[in-house]
C-alpha cells in the first residue's frame, strides 16, 4: 500500500465526529400541532384559578363545593386517557387528537352556559374526558414521529402549550374580570371551546403516526412518513426496521400493506403490563407511572390553582391584584418550559430532572416558612411577604425547568412500541389522580394543618422524589425508542447496564468505521492500479 493510500486509511479511522443533522422541520411541525392539544388543559387550569372565585361569590359555594369543583376535572380525566390508549391503538393517533379537541369543545360550551353547580359539573365531567384525551395523546403521537436526535426537544412541546394555555387561562381571568359577576365566570370558561375548533382542523394537516401504521400494517405509508421525519434516509430505514422488529414483522418484509396479528394491535397488553410482567417491564412501570406521581404530589397544582389563594394569605386582598399576581405565575411557568425545551437533549433528563426538584425542595421550604410565619404574626412582615411570593414564583419555574416536561417525556419514551398507548394511558392516569386528590383537599388539608405546614407536606414528598429519581431512572438521552429497552429491567444497578450498552454501541462505531477504512482504502488500490 503506498504511502497515499496509508494516509487516505489514516485520515478515515481519525475522521471528524459527525455534525448534529439540522433540526427536522417537517417533525418540528407535526410536533407542534400534535402539542397543541395540551393547551386544553393549561387554559382549564389558569382559568378555573381565578373563575373559582366568582363562581364561588355568584353561585353561593362553599370552600369544600369549591375544591371539588377546581379538582374534580383530572379524575374524569382519568376515564378519557383510560379511552385514548384503546383509541388511539383502535382509530389512530391522529384521530384521537380530533375527537379530543371534540369532547372539550362541548364541555367548555357547557361550562360556560351552565345556570346551577349541578350543570357546570355536567361541563367539567365532559370537558375531563377530553383533557384526559389530549393528555395520552399528544406526548405519544409526539415521540412516535420524532427523530432521536431532537426528540427530548420535541416531545416537552405538550408541557411547553400546557403553560401557554396556563397563561392565556390567567390573562382570560384578568380580561373578564371587569364583567359582571354572573357573566364574568361563564365568559371566561366559555371561551375555552374557541382552541379546539382550530386543533381539529390543524391536526387533519398532520400524517398518521409511523409505529401505528406499522401495527396495522401499512409499511409503505409508515416508511413514507418515516422518510418525511428522519434527519436522513439511513435513519428512516434504521427506524422502521426497529419497529418491524418491535412489532414482531419479518425484517425482510417489504410489502406496502401486510396482514398483522391481533397480538400486535394491543390484544392482551394489560396482562403483559400488570399479570406477567418481564423485569424490564415491570421496571418501566414502575419508573413511568412513579415519575408521574411525584410530579403531581410535590403539590404543583396546590400552587398553580390556588395562587390567588396563596396571594391572599400572603397580604394581596385585591381581587384585580391576585388576579395579576397569577399572571406573573403564568410568565414564569412560560418563561422557564421554554428554556428547557432547549436543554432536554443537550444536558440530559437526568440532571435537569435532579436540578428542578432540588430547586423545588428549597422553593417549597422557603412557601412553607413565610407563609408559616405570616400566619403566626398579627402585623404585616414585608420581607415574608416579598419571600412567599418569591418562592411561589420559583418553586412554579424549578418545577417547569424539569419536573414539568420530562415526566411527559421520558413516559413517553421507554414504554416498548406494543405497550406504549397503555403503558403511558397509566402513566396519565396516575398523574390526574394525584393531581385530581390534591386539588380537591388543599384548601381542607391547609385548614387542617395550615397552609404553612400543607408545603411543608409537599416539601417531603419532593424529596422523597429526588432519591427515586436518583436511584432508578436511566438516562435516555440520545437513545433510540427501541435500544433504550436495554436500559431498564436491572433495577437499582441501571448504572452498569448502561455502562456494557454504551461501550458495545462504541465497539461496534469502531468496527464500523474499520470495515469502511478498509473498504475504501481497497477501492483506492483498485483505482490506482486501474490508472497504472
């Protein structure tokens, strides 16, 4: 081999790592339409904050009819997302998303045309099941259609449009604040089925979601959208052979339409799930639905619904300045999802996960002390006040730096291709139920043990969340939907799992890259003793 030829085999086997692909904009848009549905959610939440208190002062309520009333939205929730794992396994991703946006906008014309408290939970009984709709959908369909390299990214779009509808809900409260009473209310709930006119017809625009064509079948139509949502056509093979083998088709199967088994399309999933769980399995599980009820028991809600109340105990008696004050939490929730956004896939979920509720920790102490101290001291302390405030405001944005998104994200990405719909429509379920219990006891559970000592709770739990995170959540980052099953089912030694994965995948990057130095420096010779 002459010495040309030696330096051309050189160069290769010390080639530059390769750039990072540019980011997908056809995904980028899918992803975001498909997000668009958590708004649904957000705008409920902001809303209902600042609309309880004049449904409270029109309809004649009390505190207990109140919290129920605010809460009682994430356990009907429950029965949609419990629906849109069958459904979406049934009609498709994509069409999930419109019937959604459907049911919401009945319960919001409901909600805001409701004469009695019995008619407007007939509307939040309807409006639930659509919200727990959105909630499965909108992170599943997401992941499905994202490329590996940007899908942290894209899949923390559902938390980013839950906080945007969570501002626009405060910003709503504040606009109709002015009305009358008995018109104020229902304006502001009313309004609410606007969005969901526009998703439905948006989201006819998106493709069907590429693993669910797979299951039923329709490999040409998945490899179409797969081309359409990869950073290249090697990684769009690559992505449909690994769902071909997830679902159990031959590799070598390259027909456009195939008959599947009834295996393949969700039949007998709960008894995989819950009856005869494999390690890796039951490790998931556990990580998946435990990442969700901590998320919900470190009390967001508490602080997110109840901040006018929050506000009021700390000094702030005005209706029209609570109601402000609520805003500002709206734009640091806002402010702070989009800054994760950006980091989900260059830090890791990991260390943004363990960050947030650290801060959260902290924020949750420094509530429960001023609030604790404000209760306790007949005059008016301006430095509590200022530190009740200041830590409302960062416990909300810790939370949405990580805890917020990532608990939709990595839900979202370690269920297998089979178990996905189900496995996350448990995930959702525990996290409106949690949400839902917290929601509808705060107000008792801080008369009981004061509002002080209810973030104290709170303060606990976040920190029982941390050393559960700490010990058996992988990290995901970079992995593929299907190599990241790996990871889990060594439970607590997750660690030197990861370790053997990622110095095979190094092994094999080096074998690679030989065999194609080698390659062609071979077609180098072959050329030069052509030209000799």
């Amino acid at each position: 081999m002459d010495a040309g030829v030696r330096t051309d085999v050189n160069h290769i086997l010390d080639f530059d790592p390769p750039k990072k692909p540019k980011r997908n904009k056809y995904a980028f848009a899918c992803a975001i339409l498909a997000s668009m549905t958590s708004i649904l959610l957000g705008y409920d939440i902001g809303v209902m904050s600042g609309a309880g208190i004049f449904i409270q002062d029109d309809l004649k309520i009390s505190d207990v009819q109140l919290e129920i009333l605010m809460g009682i939205i994430n356990l009907y929730s429950l029965l949609g997302a419990a629906a849109a794992g069958r459904t979406s396994d049934w009609v498709g991703r994509r069409y999930t998303i419109v019937i959604a946006s459907a049911i919401f906008f009945v319960g919001a014309l409901l909600m805001g045309f409701a004469t009695n408290y019995a008619f407007l939970m007939v509307g939040r009984f309807v409006a639930g099941i659509g919200v727990g709709y959105a909630l499965l959908i909108a992170p599943v369909y997401t992941a499905e259609v994202s490329p590996a390299s940007c899908r942290g990214f894209l899949t923390s779009f559902p938390e980013v449009f839950i906080n945007a509808g969570l501002l626009v809900g405060y910003v709503s409260n504040y606009a109709f604040s002015k009305l009358p009473v008995e018109l104020g209310w229902r304006f502001m709930l009313g309004v609410g089925a606007i969005p969901p006119v526009f998703l439905a017809v948006g989201v006819l625009a998106m493709p069907e979601s590429p693993r669910w064509l797979v299951l039923q079948g329709r490999l040409g139509d998945a490899r179409r959208v797969l081309d359409k949502t990869s950073d290249s056509k090697e990684e769009a093979q690559l992505r449909l052979a690994d769902i071909k083998e997830a679902a159990g088709i031959p590799e070598d199967c390259n027909d456009d339409v195939i008959q599947v088994t009834k295996r393949s399309t969700g039949q007998g999933v709960w008894k995989e799930l819950f009856l005869h769980p494999t390690p890796t399995v039951l490790h998931i599980l556990i990580a998946g639905v435990g990442i969700h009820f901590f998320q919900q028991a470190s009390g967001i809600d508490a602080v997110v619904l109840y901040s006018p109340k929050i506000f009021e105990k700390a000094g702030i008696k005005s209706k029209s300045d609570k109601l402000l004050a609520t805003i500002a939490v709206g734009f640091s929730k806002t402010i702070f999802i989009l800054v994760s956004t950006f980091l989900l896939d260059r830090v890791g979920r990991r260390p943004l996960l363990l960050s947030s509720v650290g801060g959260m920790i902290v924020s949750l102490g420094g509530l429960g002390i001023s609030l604790m101290i404000i209760d306790h001291t007949e005059q008016r302390l301006t430095w509590a006040i200022a530190l009740a405030i200041l830590a409302t405001l960062s416990f909300v944005a810790c939370f949405s730096i990580g805890m917020g998104p990532i608990a939709w994200v990595y839900s979202s990405e370690i269920f297998p291709l089979r178990l996905r719909a189900q496995g996350t429509s448990m995930g959702t379920g525990m996290n409106r139920l949690i949400s839902g219990t917290i929601s509808m006891t705060f107000l008792s559970l801080s008369k009981a043990m004061t509002i002080g000592g209810a973030f104290f709770l709170f303060m606990g739990v976040a920190m029982i969340s941390w050393v559960f995170f700490f010990t058996l959540l992988p990290e995901t980052q970079g992995k593929t939907l299907e190599e990241m099953q790996v990871l889990f089912g060594t439970f607590f030694k997750w660690r030197s799992t990861a370790r053997e994965l990622e110095k095979k995948k190094r092994l094999n990057n080096e074998g690679k890259r030989k065999a194609q130095a080698q390659a062609q420096a071979q077609a180098q010779v072959e050329l030069t003793n052509t030209e000799h």
